[in-house]
C-alpha cells in the first residue's frame, strides 16, 4: 500500500511540475477585498490554494483526533468502571443455605414445627 502510496505521490508531482513549466507565462491578477496580489503566475496561485488546503484540512484532522481521542478516554473509564461493576457482582454469593445450616446447627423453626436431624 505504502509503495502505491509513493507512485501516486510522484505522479502527481510530475504532473505538477510538467503544469508549472507549460504556463511560467500566464499571469493572473488576483484582488481579496482590500488586498491586492500583483501578478501572479497561474502555478504559484495553484499551488498556493493547494497549500491552504492542506493546512485547513490538517487543522480539522487534529481538531477531530483530538475529539476521538477525548471520548476515547472517556468510554475506556466507563469501561473500567463497568468492569469493576461486574466484578464485584460476580463476587457476591448466591443464594445458598443459610450459614447457620452451614456452621451445623440447625435451623430453628416455628414451635410446631418438628426438627428432623
């Protein structure tokens, strides 16, 4: 995957620079509001958009990483938590014989009831 990964990588920057040398002579004039850029060759305003690009899209990538990452931690305590839950439930004995009939005397009953030993 890593090796495509590079190929596609070097394609397009030949691409990019066969485009760069076919139009070192076309200029664009660009005017943002107040700004002015002068002119400009069509490349450099290309590869200055892509730049933007590039950074704009990083800085959601690490806001959104960083937001995985928060309900990550969080759910891995909620985990733990419930873990410990379970544990502690799993712990618990079950309803067996009263610990009087375990330690070996027996159960005292109604007076009409006969003790059978």
């Amino acid at each position: 995957m890593r090796l495509v990964f590079v190929l596609v990588f070097l394609a397009l920057m030949v691409f990019f620079m066969i485009f760069a040398w076919q139009n070192q002579e076309e200029q664009v004039h660009v005017v943002f509001g107040g700004w002015d850029s002068g002119e400009l060759p069509v490349f450099l305003l290309i590869l200055l958009s892509f730049g933007a690009g590039v950074v704009i899209t990083s800085i959601i990538g690490i806001v959104e990483g960083m937001r995985i990452r928060m309900t990550n931690a969080k759910l891995r305590r909620k985990l733990k938590k419930l873990e410990a839950e379970v544990d502690s439930l799993r712990n618990l004995p079950l309803g067996g014989p009263a610990p009087a009939a375990v330690a070996g005397t027996a159960p005292t009953g109604s007076p009409d009831e006969e003790d059978v030993l």
